[in-house]
C-alpha cells in the first residue's frame, strides 16, 4: 500500500490501493471542475480507503495552542499524538522519532475539532462536508427515516468518514409527520390526530431508545421555518415534556427541546431538559431557572439570520424571511443576557451540510461570528463555544472539547489567528479525527 500525500479538499494521507485512485486522478478531476464531494466519496469508497484508515502516531510540533477552555494561547507548542488520543502536551519540540508523522505548524493555530450541538447531518457526503469543514464531533436533532442513524453507524464501522455523530431519531411532538409514522407505524393510531398524554409520548421515547438514538428532542414550541407554524406557541404539555425526560433519564440520555416559545421554554426547563434549542424568547425568570439547574443553551445564532432564509419571492418565501429578521433581535439579547448570567451557550449551524436547502451553507464560523458582534461574546469565549461548551452539552467533555493528555486527538489547524479573524476557521489547514489525519492542504 502506498501512502499517497493529501491534495486540497481531499482526505489524507490516503491509501491507494489500486491504480484507480490516486491525488493526481482527483487533482485533474477537481481542475476539470468535477471534484464534488459526492464523486469524491463515491472514489475513496471504492479505493477501500476508509475500511484501512487508521489512527496515525503523530507529533504537531511548534504550534500556537487555543485549547477550547478560555485560556490565552499558548505558541511553541507541541501536541503528541499516539493510538488516537493526545499522549502529551510539550512547551517544547521533541527530537524526531522514527515511524511517526511530524508535522511542523511554523506557528500556525491548533484548536480542538469543532463540535456542531445542532445539526441535521442525514447523509455520508454530508458528513464528509462537515468532516471537512473542521468539524469532528455533531450532535443531529432531527432525522427523517433514520437517515441520520444509518449515518452515523457507516461512520462508526469505518465505512465511511464523517464527525462522530450523536443522534436523534426525529422529534417528538403532537404532530410529527410521515417520515415518524414511516419509521415508527405502531403508532400509527394517531396519523389523522395527534400523539398526546404522557403515556403515549412516554412510549414513543421508548421507541427510539430502542433504535438506539443518543439523545431524544422534543417540541416544546411550534417550528420558525414552516410558514403555517407559529414560533410563538407551546407545543407539548409540561406533563409529556416530563414523560420523556423520565424515559430518557432511565435510559442515561439526555433531552433537547426545541424551544422558541417563553412558555414552551419554561415548561421544558421545569421538566428537566438537558438543552433549549434556540431559545427566541426566553425571558429572565426562565432564564434564571437554567443557571440554577445547569440548563444548557444552543441559540443556533446563524440560521436565525437571513443567511439561512429561502432565497426566492415566492409569497410563503418572503413570510419566513420578514420571520426571521423580526426573531433576529430576541434570540440575540436572550444569548447576551444567558452570557452575563454565566449559562453555557454552545454553537451550532442547524444546518444540513447537504445540498438543495438554504441551511447547507451554513458553518460554525458563522455562528462564532455571531455570537462575537451580537452577543458580547470575546473571542475566547466564542471558540470555546464551538469546542468545550459544545463537549459538555453532549455530555462528552471526558473524552474530547479540548486540548490535553488522556483525550481524543480531535484537532484541527487553521493558518490566521482565529482570536482575530474568525473567519479563518472557513477553510482548515489540517483535520484530525480520532487520531486520523483526515482532512489537508498542501
């Protein structure tokens, strides 16, 4: 097997294993113009790349370290990679050792992966995206007819490469649409009504705990982005938001709610939600009642701006897009007060990474701008958003998020400072994954 040295835009190092894939086939595909992710993925499925990858034994030598946790920047640095997770971290470079990949950053910025707490990832190309994006770990809140699930297994067979994905099997709500009744038909008994009282919506939990999701969402609020829905309104009872934090608890999952109501938000923080999704109009008594609890907040800032609108005049078009910029204003001062009150507030994209939709363009970068002009946040403060807050959201701040012995080597390099220019993490340099060089320029 010959180690073929990564090109632009392509996963490497990559293993050739036959003569019909190599770094010069994709270059002249991708001067051609042909390059696109899904012809990329389709190529490296057939190279029989991602059944080989493996973790790398890598040293990261004379980096600039922003580790995720606040603190200032550390340059000179050296990041030890071994079996996958971070074996040391050195103010100083170590000698060369033989049979390990020494990278020299030349000053460059080393951050954690960055961590997406609200995605709607349904597909391996887009996963391969976000992968590429610097993004090594998302939380998908949303899925239509285990799409999302199917994902996240290929990539955790190393069928496929792709963040590590937490997942959700769709969202439990009075209403929740075909794809649910596709994928759960027993509880088709309410496909003409409505899925209702805590004992339905506590075996519907169930249900998905057994397809085996990582966390559950619910509705505590109606949708911003279906012009027939109000935003405004609550959605499930605090007596059916309980039933399935009961569930889930029993299970050792979290909930996240779906939440831009005040008070379909207060009702989900009484129950015992791990996370406010959104959070367009919470008020201060609700907000109060999260620090006291530890309730997490993900205000998804960047789709909750025209960035995300649909872009046509179509008459329902310009509804969601007078929408959202009238939701702009609330979900941004709610952010800055959960900020001086000392809530976690974790960034995410809601977006899909996918193709044919206004979210897929979406990128955390977006969301750390946001949350810098908008929100009072300092840079520091922003990136930790998109990596340590966003590990304990998830619950996995044990095992990745940061920068430090004993952790996962999720990692990414970007060449400009980020603590200056944020939009220096819209194009990495370097992704790792788990100890994999996954992604890198030359």
């Amino acid at each position: 097997m010959v180690e073929c040295r990564g090109r632009v835009g392509i996963p490497a190092p990559l293993p050739c294993t036959n003569g019909d894939v190599s770094p010069d086939t994709i270059a002249g595909m991708r001067k051609r113009g042909t390059a696109d992710p899904t012809t990329v993925f389709a190529l490296l499925i057939a190279s029989g790349w991602f059944a080989a990858a493996a973790a790398q034994d890598l040293d990261l030598v004379s980096a600039t370290v922003i580790d995720g946790t606040g603190a200032p920047p550390r340059a000179g640095v050296s990041v030890i990679v071994r079996g996958g997770r971070i074996e040391q971290v050195l103010d100083r470079a170590p000698p060369p050792v033989d049979g390990v990949r020494r990278v020299d950053l030349q000053g460059r910025f080393l951050l954690p992966g960055l961590i997406d707490a609200h995605a709607h990832i349904e597909s391996p190309v887009a996963a391969l995206r976000a992968l590429q994006s610097g993004v090594t770990t998302a939380r998908v809140l949303g899925d239509s007819y285990l799409r999302a699930l199917g994902t996240r297994d290929l990539i955790r067979a190393g069928h496929a490469p792709g963040p590590e994905l937490l997942v959700s099997a769709g969202i439990i709500r009075p209403r929740p649409g075909e794809a649910f009744f596709v994928t759960f038909p027993q509880f088709g008994a309410a496909l003409n009504g409505e899925l209702r009282g805590p004992e339905r919506i506590a075996a519907v939990t169930r249900a998905m705990l057994e397809r085996g999701v990582d966390v559950v969402k619910i509705a505590a609020s109606e949708r911003a982005g279906v012009v027939t829905a109000d935003p405004r309104r609550a959605e499930l009872t605090d007596e059916e938001m309980r039933a399935a934090v009961m569930e889930a608890d029993r299970a050792g999952r979290f909930v996240a709610a779906h939440a831009h109501s005040r008070d379909g938000a207060a009702a989900a923080v009484r129950a015992g939600v791990r996370s406010i999704e959104h959070g367009t109009y919470l008020d201060e008594p609700t907000l109060l009642e999260m620090r006291r609890r530890g309730t997490f907040l993900v205000p998804t800032l960047a789709v909750m701006s025209p960035l995300s609108d649909p872009q046509t005049t179509q008459a329902d078009d310009v509804v969601l897009q007078l929408r959202t910029r009238q939701m702009m204003a609330p979900v941004r001062a709610a952010t800055r007060r959960a900020r001086e009150l000392g809530i976690t507030v974790a960034a995410s994209t809601d977006g899909s990474y996918g193709d044919g939709d206004a979210t897929a363009r979406i990128r955390i970068a977006h969301d750390i701008a946001a949350l810098r002009e908008d929100c009072g946040f300092t840079p520091l403060e922003s990136i930790q958003a998109a990596t340590w807050n966003g590990a304990r959201v998830l619950g996995i701040d044990a095992r990745t998020g940061t920068i430090r012995p004993g952790l996962e080597a999720d990692l990414l390099v970007v060449e400009r400072d980020p603590l200056r220019d944020d939009s220096a993490l819209f194009e990495p340099l370097l992704v790792v994954s788990d100890g994999r060089v996954v992604f890198e320029r030359p």
